[in-house]
C-alpha cells in the first residue's frame, strides 16, 4: 500500500491527539511496526511526550498542530499535508467531565463542551482529512465502551457517554454516506485504561493496552464498512 509521503516506503499514520496518553502510546506503537506517523498536538507551547518521541525517531514521527475544536485549524493541517497519503487516519483526542454528575445537574458549559469535543469535533476533522485518505485506507475514533446504548446497565459518566454515542452515531452516517468506498471505518473501545482520563483505578496499563488497540486496527485494514470494536477485536454492541 504505497504512500506519497516522507519515507514512501512505509504506509503513513495521522494520530489526531498524539501529546500524551493512548495517542502518544499509539504513535510510538506505529513506529515500532513500520509505519510513517505524524501526530498532533494542540499546543503549539508546550513541549509533550509526541515532541521527545519526533526526536528520537530518526524521521519516522513528525508532529503537527490542531486544536480538534478550532475549526480554523483545519485548513492549515490540510495544507501541511497535502503531498502526503494517509494509509490510517484516527481521531484519538478526547475530554471527559465531573463524571458522578447525573444529566440534569450538568451545566450547559460542560455538556457543550464534552459534546463538541468527543462527537461534533472528530467528526469535523475526518470530514476535512478524508480526502487524504487512501482509497483503500482506514478512518477511525477513539469511542468508548461507554458509548454503546446496549451496555449501558449502570448510569454514571452521563455526558461522556452521551458524548461517545453520538460520536458512534455520527461515524455511521458518515461511513453510510460513503456506502460504495473500499475504505475501513473503526471506532474503537479501548477498555479502561490508567491515563489522566481513565484515572488511577483503571485495571489495565497503557503498555498492555496499545499493542492489543493498534493490532485490531490493522487487523481491519483493507476490510471495507464500519466496525464498533473492543480491545480483543470483537464487536461492540451498538
Ligand atoms: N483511558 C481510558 O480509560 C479510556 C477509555 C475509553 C475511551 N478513552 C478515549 O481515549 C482517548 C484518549 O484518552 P486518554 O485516556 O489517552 O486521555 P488523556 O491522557 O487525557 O489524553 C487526551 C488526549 O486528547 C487530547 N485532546 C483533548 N482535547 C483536545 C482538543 N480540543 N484538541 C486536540 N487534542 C485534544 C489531549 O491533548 P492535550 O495534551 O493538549 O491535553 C491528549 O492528547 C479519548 O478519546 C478518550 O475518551 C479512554
């Protein structure tokens, strides 16, 4: 699968949300298997664990600007990369709130803010990314297990949920509108994880977790239509 890019010997990765935590864990898991990756980080100020891993990689990482929320952003990412094809675009970045806050005490600020950031946001970015995509190449999110409607027995974490379904909801009309693509769509549930989102009483580390993630989604390439998959590569339940 050839990729214009810098190394055209490599298929090429975009982690959107590449700082820190699993989109920084993903990136450095993409190098080791061979691929090309560049990743983002939304602030241009502060040097992140993306920037050390640039350094070390011998070319094999770069790193870019977006802010998933700054619709503005977009057209200058798109620019940077024009020459470059994507073999796997994946919109990791995501937020969370007061999680043990029920729907109707949430202020509106919050929900606004979780909703764009975890729905409306990636969507806005694959939407303005795709068409550097191969047209056999692999577009996905970083969903959540919190996301499926079926699932959900307990309550609790009520915006992020309501985030991740949607972001679910939104991939699916974007994936239908493009029924006759050879293109793969995956939205990731990654398991609970200990990083800044998961918190410390998550059961499983980032360096179990990444491998497991990044082996389904390549697991997937070149199988067109949309999945909803876990970290063991089974189907999620809408
Ligand atoms: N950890 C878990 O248990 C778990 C479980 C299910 C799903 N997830 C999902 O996995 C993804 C990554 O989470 P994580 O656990 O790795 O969390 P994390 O360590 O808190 O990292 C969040 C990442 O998202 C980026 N981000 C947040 N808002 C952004 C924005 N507006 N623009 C650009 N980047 C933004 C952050 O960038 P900055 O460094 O600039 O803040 C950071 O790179 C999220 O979508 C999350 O919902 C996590």
């Amino acid at each position: 699968m050839p990729s214009t890019g810098a190394d055209q010997d490599r298929p090429t990765a975009l982690i959107v949300g590449a700082s820190r935590g699993l989109g920084h864990a993903m990136a450095a898991e993409l190098l080791d298997r061979g691929w090309s990756v560049i990743g983002t980080v939304r602030d241009t100020t502060t040097r992140t664990p993306l920037h050390d891993l640039a350094d070390r990689s011998g070319g094999g990482v770069s790193v870019e600007h977006l802010d998933i929320n700054e619709p503005d952003h977009l057209a200058p990412l798109h620019e940077h990369l024009t020459h470059r094809q994507l073999d796997l675009l994946f919109v990791n970045a995501g937020t969370t709130n007061n999680e043990q806050t029920p729907i109707g005490a949430v202020p509106t600020s919050d929900f606004a803010h979780v909703m764009i950031t975890n729905a409306l946001s990636p969507m806005r970015v694959i939407e303005a990314l795709e068409d550097l995509v191969s047209p056999t190449g692999l577009i996905g999110a970083m969903s959540s297990g919190q996301g499926s409607i079926t699932n959900n027995t307990t309550g609790g974490r009520e915006v992020y949920r309501g985030s991740k379904a949607a972001l679910n909801m939104f991939m699916r009309s974007f994936a239908t509108r493009q029924s006759e693509t050879q293109r793969t769509f995956v939205l990731l549930a990654p398991g609970w994880i200990r990083t800044a989102l998961g918190g410390p009483d998550a059961p499983f580390t980032v360096e179990e977790s990444v491998p497991l993630l990044v082996g389904v989604l390549l697991s997937k390439l070149g199988i067109p239509g949309l999945a909803y998959l876990d970290r063991s590569g089974q189907t999620v339940p809408w």
